[in-house]
C-alpha cells in the first residue's frame, strides 16, 4: 500500500465518527428545536387562571359579580388578546381568617395567580393588626409554595370610589382596582414568557463572536 492509502485507511475511522456524529445532530437538532418551540405555544396556549380571594367587594356587592373587579379584570386581559379566566371568590362578610381556612379548598390546581384582597372586616370585628398580617403572610406562603403567583390588593381607596355606606365599592371603584391590578399581571406574564427560551430566527444567522 502507498503511503497515501495508509494514511486514508488510519482516517477512515475518524471520517466514519464524524459522519455518524453529523447525523445524530441532523436527527437531534430539530427534536430539540421542535420541543422548545412545542412549550413556548403551550405557555402562550394555555388560558391564565386567576382566582380572586376577598369578602364583599371582591364578591361584587352593589354592583353584583359581573360589575366587580375579578370580571372587569377578566375583561382587560381579554381585551389584550389574553385567555384570561378570573374566578370570583369572594364572600361577603369574611375575615382573613375565614379566607384563610378556605384558601386550599377555593383556589384549584392549575391556578395561576391569585389576588387576595383582605378587605376591612378585620378592623370592622376587631381583629388585632398583628393577626391580620399574620393571616395574610400565611395565605401567601401557602400559595407560594404551591407555585402560584400572589398578588395582594390592600390599598386605601378614595371615598370618592365607595357607595353611601363608605364601606362597598361603585363600578368606578371596581374599575379603578381592575385597572390598577392589570399591569401587575402582564408583570407577571412577562416573567413567565422569559422562562421560555426565545425561538430564534432562522432567516437571520446568529452573531458571531
């Protein structure tokens, strides 16, 4: 054998290795590809599940379930293109310590957020500050480590926004909160959609280094 032919038969393993190599990439790549592109449709897919934790002017007194925050907020994200599923979860008269003994119960697998808005019927019954707070921080834990985003609404709202018993909310009131709780929740969405690595362009090439 020449020196070439010897030297041709000591590569052919190695041409052999790349070739193999060159194909399980050919197979890989696009599974993997297909795979990241699978979970980002699914993330941008799948409805986002709220539950709204409150006691009266969760519920929607005066103005009923369809004038409260939890719907006018469904209504916002739909608005924006988003399958958003606010589910009304407040009852009337609660303490955060009733809210605290249903939260497991009220608020299913699969939710993804949840705005609890504690209300003022602690300071009504005369529940202790220092209890309140601790209610509130245990319904966060628990929420918390089941993965679930919290989002607590404990804000003073103008009199302006409240009905004659300075208590329960307008439309204009509801509308204020709902308002104000939207661009919390694209907060969060956004976190959610950078989880996910991007897809990148495959008519642009990637940037050299």
């Amino acid at each position: 054998m020449t020196s070439d032919e010897i030297e041709g038969e000591k590569l052919r393993p190695v041409h052999a290795l790349q070739t193999a190599i060159a194909r399980w990439l050919a197979r890989a790549v696009p599974v993997a590809v297909a795979a990241l592109m699978c979970a980002s449709a699914a993330l941008n897919a799948a409805p986002l599940r709220i539950v709204a934790i409150g006691a009266s002017n969760t519920h929607g007194f005066y103005v009923g379930n369809e004038g409260a925050y939890p719907a006018q907020l469904q209504a916002l994200l739909r608005a924006k293109g988003i399958d958003a599923q606010v589910t009304n979860a407040g009852v009337p008269l609660e303490t955060t310590g009733m809210m605290l003994r249903r939260i497991d119960k009220d608020v299913p697998e699969g939710t993804d957020i949840v705005i609890l808005e504690p209300g003022g019927n602690d300071r009504r019954f005369l529940v202790p500050p220092q209890w309140r707070a601790a209610n509130i921080a245990e319904m966060e834990r628990r929420l918390r480590a089941r993965s679930i985003n919290v989002i607590v609404y404990d804000e003073w709202i103008p009199l302006r926004y409240r009905t004659l018993d300075f208590i329960h909310l307008t439309h204009e009131g509801h509308a204020m909160i709902a308002a104000a709780l939207l661009p919390r929740v694209m907060e969060i969405l956004d976190r959610r959609r950078s989880e996910v690595p991007p897809r990148r362009n495959a008519s642009r090439p990637a940037p050299t280094r």
